[in-house]
C-alpha cells in the first residue's frame, strides 16, 4: 500500500484488526490515486466546479451468469437495488452519444461494470471502439466468460487500459455451483489472460482476477491465489462477500480460517504478480445505526459518477440503481443536461444523504482525504509533493 507520511491521512487508510492479515492494495487500486489529479483537487478546495473524469458504467442489466453472492439477485438487496431489471439495457447508438459527451464534458476514462455482464450487450465492441476514439481510456469488470470470443478479445487488446476477471473459486466444481455456469468456462478465462497481457496495445495494460470469499469458496483461497499467478494475470484481489444488510456477517464464523487461507495465498506473490489482501471487516451499509468514516459530505462523487443499465445518473456505484439516488435521465435527457443544467447540482447541494444508504462508504478513504483536504487539516500542495515524490508517474491515474 502506497502511503504519505502522514498520520492524520494514513488513519483513513483501510485496515483490519491486529488478528488478521494487513490490508494490501497495488498501485492501480490505491485510494490516493486521487492526488495524482492536482488540477482538479485545487478546484476542489477552492470551492469552484468541474465535472467528473471517470465514468462507471452497466450497459445492461442482463448477466449469463447467477452467482450465489451477486447482490442484485439477492433477497437481501430487494430494498436496496429496487432499480435493478436484467431487462435494462441502453441501445448501441444511445450509449456511443453518453460516450461522447462525456468526453466533450471533461471525462478522460469509463470503466464498463454495472449490475449486468457488459460483454453479452450486443454492442460493446461498437461501444467500446468509439469511446475510445474519443479519448477515452477503458477499463472492464467481467465475469470472462465471453474473452475467448475473438471479436471481444481483439477489442479489448486494442482499447482497454485494464479488465478485472471475476475468479470466485479454486476448482472448476466450485465455480460452477456458485456461478450456475459451466464449469469448463473455470479454465477458459484463466487460458485467456496471458494472450491478452502479451498482446494488448496499451503500454499500461494490466489484467487482473477478483475472488469475492464465501462459505462456499473460502478454502480454495490459496489455490486459487497458486492459478491465477500461473494464468499470467497481474494480480488477484480477494474481498469478502458482502450484502448491504449483513455487512461480512455471511462469512464472519471463518474469519481466522479465512485470515490464516489469506496469509498462505500471499506467499504466491512475486515481483510479477500481486496478491490483494482486502478489508475483511465491513460493517452494512444498509439496515443499521452507525456510521463509519469521518466525513459529512460525499466528495468522490465530485470526481467519479456512476450511470446504471436504467440510464439514470447516479452519485456512484455502491448506491446506483437506488431510487433515493437517482439523479437524472442521462440517456435521454442527455449527459450535459443532467451534469450542469440543475438535477446533480441540486443533488450536491442537498449534503447527498450520507448517512441513508452510505453509512459503509466503499470509498471512505478517498472521502475522509477529501474531507482534510477541504477542511485544511491537511495542506494540499505539501499532500501534492509528497505523493509526488513517492509517485511520479501514477498507473491509471484516470480511473480515480
């Protein structure tokens, strides 16, 4: 984990109890990332406007898969996700018209996510290929079933910046009861990965693998950490399951297991390849009292929006597809419309609803950096030079 010498700011950092592994993150994920933007970050503190750099977009609410953990499917999220349809989706020539004018519109990067498996939209190489003749830098969280498909496979070597696998299991058993698909589909995205390293266009091009940690999976942690440092992926970044009314309850009973799985996984790390070791104690984000993180007002959403398979503008992914959050029909009424013409500056200027849905804010660190920077417990151009200095050239800076 990249960090400033600091102590008020590394306070924020996330971490896990004595007992358990430290949490470890590369360079692409650190939440400082967003010092690397010292334009935009004396704007911020100086109170004057600019619009988000990065986009986090679900093309399509439909997925070909129904993992066991996916929020979106689950009974415990039918509050929380009450926007969510797998019937969504957001036609070809409408989401190339968002690319555009996110760009014309100070974006520099889309990350294509969302509720739904992007790559089953029947236009997201399309899609893609236009973004990125506007500049656009892309970034894509898959499930991988569909990068063995060469018309995919050729599109993301010669546009993407980065494409995180969803991994989830050690054996191709496993992944098949908790994705209800194929289990032949285990081996066929880990055997694409190195092609895609070897042969993508871009210099910064980094693929990686996400393993979310349930009672089903938990004690294939370490073999798993030994296959996707073989399939030639940069990393693998492990979290735990996590519902927004439970928190890591589900998985809380396994939690010194887990934490002793976790610390074997990590003896695969080399110079090469990464092992992410997460933040294993999460409290929920919905259904409940408290309130972590020291900061009254949601930041990020400054620089980062997020827009749903719906269409809809929201504050950011965590609480997309929720109907308190929306803020604007960006495909219809279009991006500039709802970004500068009135609905997400009244959103900002209502103090958004901190401690509604955001009371576990997955981005609490950058918030609670945010918030000292805007405060002035921590002076910005001395925060701009000394991660200058312990980052000279940040690795997909855009993606903030």
């Amino acid at each position: 984990m990249l960090r400033l010498n600091d102590e008020t700011f590394t306070a924020a950092l996330p971490e896990n109890p004595d007992h358990l592994p430290g949490v470890s993150l590369d360079e692409s994920h650190s939440p400082l990332k967003v010092l690397a933007h010292s334009d935009l970050l004396r704007k911020f503190v100086e109170g004057e406007s600019f619009n988000p750099v990065h986009m986090r977009i679900g093309i399509t609410g439909a997925c070909n898969m129904r993992c066991n953990f996916c929020n979106f499917h689950s009974s415990y999220e039918t509050q929380f996700y009450d926007r969510f349809s797998y019937k969504d989706s957001i036609a070809t020539d409408k989401a190339v018209v968002l690319m555009r004018q996110f760009a014309l519109n100070g974006g520099r990067a889309v990350t294509f996510c969302g509720s739904g498996e992007c790559t089953t939209h029947p236009g997201y190489v399309e899609i893609c290929q236009q973004a990125f003749g506007k500049g656009l830098r892309l970034g894509l969280i898959t499930n991988g079933t569909r990068l063995h498909k060469s018309d995919v496979a050729d599109c993301i070597k010669q546009t993407h910046t980065w494409v995180r696998i969803g991994m989830n299991a050690g054996t191709p058993e496993t992944f098949a009861r908790i994705t209800h698909h194929r289990p032949e589909s285990f081996g066929r995205l880990l055997g694409a990965i190195r092609d895609l390293r070897v042969n993508a266009a871009d210099p910064e091009f980094r693929i990686g693998l996400n393993y979310v940690i349930t009672l089903e999976n938990y004690a294939e942690v370490t073999e798993a950490a030994r296959l996707a440092g073989e399939s030639g992926a940069h990393y693998v970044r492990f979290e735990p399951e996590f519902y927004s009314a439970l928190g890591h309850e589900t998985i809380e009973q396994r939690m010194d297991e887990i934490a002793e799985r976790l610390r074997r996984a990590a003896e695969y790390q080399t110079t090469e390849f990464e092992v992410s070791i997460p933040k294993l104690v999460r409290g929920p984000m919905d259904q409940s009292d408290n309130v972590e993180g020291d900061f009254k007002h949601c930041h990020y959403s400054r620089f980062v929006t997020a827009v749903g398979a719906d269409g809809h503008l929201y504050p950011c992914p965590q609480v997309h597809l929720n109907e308190r959050y929306r803020i604007g029909d960006v495909v219809d009424l279009g991006y500039e419309t709802v970004l500068s013409g009135g609905p997400r500056e009244v959103w900002e200027a209502s103090n958004p609803m901190r401690t509604d849905l955001c009371k576990t804010c997955f981005y609490r660190p950058q918030n609670e950096l945010l918030e000292l920077l805007k405060r002035g417990d921590i002076q910005l151009e001395e925060a701009l030079r000394g991660y200058q200095l312990a980052v000279p050239d940040t690795l997909h800076a855009d993606f903030v």
